[in-house]
C-alpha cells in the first residue's frame, strides 16, 4: 500500500480516512491541518500545516468539506510541493460507471451512483448516496450532499455546492460560487454566485466568493 497524508481534522476527514483504509490501496499515516493544539488524531500523528515543506509528504489528499477552504489548502501544497500527488479516494459500495472521469483529489463516498458519460472536476465531493446519472459535470472544487439526484446533463459550476437530499431535473446548469439549500427541487438554472433553495429552487440573494455556507 502506497502511504498518503490526509489534510483536515474534521467529520470529513474521518470519512475520508475510513475510505482510504476500505479501498485497501493507501495507507494513511499522519494528518496536517492547521489546528496547533493536536498531537494526533485518529490514532496517527498530527502536524501544522506550516511544516509541510519539511516533511517527505508527497502523496494524499484534502479532506475539507467547505469547497472554498479546501482549494486554498490545495493552493498551499501545490506552491510548496509542485509534484504532490493528489490521489481518488472512492468507497467500494460506490457504483461507478467505466467511461466517468474522475479527476485528481476526487472524493467519493459509499453508496454514490455515477452513471456513463460523467465528467466529475479535481477535489470535487460526491457524498454519501448521492446520485449523478448520465453525462453530468461536476467541476472542480464543487460539492454534492448526502442523498442528492442529478439528472442527466446536469452541470454543477466549480465551488457550488448542492446540499442535503437536493434534486436537479435533467439538462439544468447551476453557476459556480452556488449554494443549493437542502431538499431543494431545482427546476431551472440557478446562475452563479447565488443562494437557492425551496421546492420548486428559487434565487434568494447573491452570495460572495468563500462565502462560509457549511
């Protein structure tokens, strides 16, 4: 198994961390993150963030669950690790098509359905029973809550991110920097840079660039 570094302390990180081990092809052996009080976590050994450069770390994965924070953290390590590798952590349960690309730093949680045609961007998060049926585009950066639908053709913009239980009917295209609300029926395109939520979605206000939303 190759050894990997998680990034990120929180629940998500303990989801992930679970994965990794599931998937039988990793082995996490330290966490980093930028909580200074930890010595460890989940058993393993925990490091500030700021010691990256020092440490042989050169494979992993960011397991932030706020999309805006996470790509900063992706930042970091690309400017202090050019060549770090960010891996797939993809549950067993989780049904993936053959032709779905999944790109670097992808997350994927158990019972997640990607159907054929799907394109799902870098440090995207597709969590727990989400759905995405066919030829969907998740950018990079872009989140699908727990029990999410996608119909097909559906494009989620990067840094959106659909929340808990969230339906999108077929072809629809949500902006990127989006907030969908919980239990949400998205019957048109919401544009970028908004909150939307109810049954049927509908545009509440315009939200900021790393707005907090988790």
């Amino acid at each position: 198994m190759e050894n990997v570094v998680i990034f990120g302390t929180g629940g998500h990180a303990k989801v992930v961390t679970d994965i990794l081990l599931r998937q039988k092809i990793y082995k996490p052996v330290a966490f980093l993150s930028l909580n200074e009080s930890l010595t460890t976590f989940l058993g393993l050994p925990h490091f500030h963030q700021s010691i990256l450069p020092q440490k042989n770390f050169k494979t992993g994965v960011v397991a932030i669950g706020d999309n805006f924070i996470r790509s900063q953290v992706v930042e970091f390590i690309k400017t202090h690790i050019p060549d770090f590798k960010f891996i797939t952590a993809v549950h067993p349960s989780a049904q993936i098509a053959g032709d779905v690309v999944l790109s670097d730093g992808t997350v994927v949680m158990a019972n997640c359905v990607v159907n054929s045609g799907s394109n799902i961007g870098s440090h995207a998060i597709l969590n727990t029973g989400s759905v995405v049926d066919h030829d969907c585009k998740i950018e990079q950066f872009a989140s699908i809550a727990p029990g999410c639908v996608l119909g097909g053709n559906v494009v989620v913009g990067e840094f959106s991110a659909i929340s808990l239980g969230a339906n999108v009917i077929h072809g629809k295209k949500i902006g990127q920097h989006t907030v969908i609300g919980a239990g949400a029926l998205v019957l048109e395109d919401v544009e970028g840079f908004k909150v939307a939520y109810g049954s049927p979605c509908r545009e509440i206000r315009s939200r900021t660039q790393g707005e907090k939303y988790l």
